[in-house]
C-alpha cells in the first residue's frame, strides 16, 4: 500500500513527465522563429524570474560543499543535458535521441547504488528496464525496417542520458539539506544560465524577442519557461525528495507513451499495431520498476542469502 508520502511523490512524478512528454509540441512551433539553443536560454530565464517572484527569499548555504552541489547540478541538469541532447539531434534521428536519452534510469540505478544510500539494486528494476526499453524501441522506430546508427549524435544521446542519471542523484542529495525545494530549483536554475553563456558565441545566439509580439509564440515559450522549466524542475524534484533518484527517473519511460498520445489526440497521427505493443510493453516496465522486493531485500542481498 502506497502511504502518502510515497503517493505525492509519484503524483509528482507522473504530473512532470506529462508535462515534459508534450512539449514537444511547443518546441516544434518555436523553432520555427527561434534556435534551439534561443529556445533553452529564454525558457530558463523564464523559468528562474518565476522561481524568484513566487518565493523571492534569499538562500544562505551554509558551506562551500553545498555550493558545489548546487553548482554541479546546474551544470548537468540545465546545461550540459540539454546542449548535448540538442547538439545530438543535429547529427542523428529523434528516434535515435528518443530511445537512448530512455537509458538514463539505468545509468541513475547504478550511481544511487553507489552512492546514495537506501537505493540498492534490485533484479525488479532490471526486468522493468528491458520491457520498457523494447516497448520505447517499438514506439520510436515504428514502420522504420532498418535502424541507422550515427556514431557521433548516438554518443552525444549516451553522454546526455548519463548526465541527466548524475543530476538525479546530485538532486537527491541536495534534497536531504533541508531547503526549500523552489530556493534549491531557482539555485540550480542559476548555474545552469551561468555555464550556458560561454557556449552562446558558438550557437548564433541573439536576444531578438521580436516573434513573441505574436500570440501563438509568447504562450508556447510561457508554457516552456513557467510549465515545463520553472514547475516541473520544482516537482521532479519534490518526487526524487518523497521517491530517490531510481525510482523517480524510471518515470522517464513514459515520455514517448505521452509523445505518441498527444500526436493522435493533437495532429490527428495514426495508432499502428506495434505502437500499442510499444505502449503495453513500456507502462509494464515502468510497473515491474516500480515494484519494491521485501524491506531490506534487494538483488544482491538476496542472492548472498541464497548461496550461503
């Protein structure tokens, strides 16, 4: 039985990846007056001029180590992820991006066990992240007969993929200090600006806002900067608080479910065949995942029992 304090988390959870799983949307209907790298700036200033009006008081930490985590975190989560899942989308398919940026809770799984306490590997997870992986395969490469690699955005997806696993755990530990979790987000939020305008030169960035005179831009870079940036950062990170890293990231399966529902519902797309084995596959994943062994049990353990 789910208590409350686990059910919020996975409230929390569910509310973010929706979000995030249909901004998609947004995205496509910014580029076409806006870069990529225009986009990632102007949501996350956004984002932190929201974070700052809606509880404006000032964060004092109280040691340089903390300071560092926020750092670190605002360099991986805002930063680093988003510049290479963008850059990767230039050299490879987003089908490609898609499946692999879904590897991150594998990566997160590996460092919590290491290094967060509580959040041991269990065989559970393992089976949910090849069901989910073979669903998300099936959703993203529907109707595609021969898969084409592109070793260098592939890697750039991997690379993204393990950023955002050490963000997850960064987030879970910086959780555990006690701040408010808006003062944490709108910390992070800094960083992430701060470390993102060295990389500005290189990407043509300018601070034209000329496109948001017209209505259908302004709501859509709204919705990225207060919705998806400003909100979701706050409640991802009040689940990883209620659920840790592993089993808040596995929630990331569920992009590509939403992905596809909003393409029927929204542009009217077919539902084939292998895209509902897809979605069948992945929610049965994200289940298995989910399912917590006896208290105290994980994989490791258990097996050490077994053979003694």
């Amino acid at each position: 039985m789910i208590n409350q304090h686990h059910l919020t988390g996975h409230l929390a959870a569910a509310f973010t990846i929706f979000i995030w799983g249909i901004t998609f949307v947004s995205t496509k209907i910014l580029l076409d007056v806006f870069t990529p790298i225009e986009i990632l700036v102007f949501r996350f200033v956004i984002g932190y001029l929201a974070l700052t009006l809606v509880y404006p008081r000032r964060m004092g930490l109280r040691s340089r180590a903390e300071e560092m985590l926020m750092m670190a975190a605002g360099l991986c989560g805002v930063t680093l992820y988003f510049l290479l899942e963008n850059i990767a989308l230039t050299y490879t398919y987003a089908s490609n991006v898609g499946v692999i940026i879904s590897i991150a809770p594998f990566f997160t799984a590996i460092l919590a066990h290491f290094f967060l306490t509580g959040e041991k590997l269990h065989l559970n997870f393992f089976i949910g992240f090849i069901a989910a992986i073979m669903g998300i395969f099936l959703i993203s490469f529907n109707g595609i007969t021969v898969l084409q690699l592109n070793p260098i955005g592939d890697l750039l997806a991997v690379l993204a993929a393990a950023v955002w696993a050490v963000y997850s755990v960064l987030t879970r530990k910086i959780s555990s200090l006690g701040y408010h979790t808006i003062q944490t987000t709108r910390r992070i939020f800094f960083y992430g600006l701060l470390f993102m305008m060295p990389a500005l030169p290189f990407f043509n960035f300018t601070w034209s806002l000329q496109p948001l005179a017209q209505p259908v831009y302004l709501f859509n870079l709204l919705f990225l900067g207060l919705l998806a940036s400003a909100l979701c950062f706050v409640t991802w990170g009040l689940a990883v608080k209620r659920l840790g890293a592993t089993k808040t990231t596995v929630y990331i399966y569920l992009v590509p479910v939403i992905t596809v529902a909003t393409s029927v519902l929204v542009l009217q797309e077919k539902l084939t065949g292998l895209a509902v084995l897809g979605i069948a596959l992945t929610l049965l994943g994200l289940v298995i995942s989910e399912k917590q062994m006896a208290p105290g049990k994980n994989a490791i353990t258990e097996q050490s029992e077994k053979s003694c």
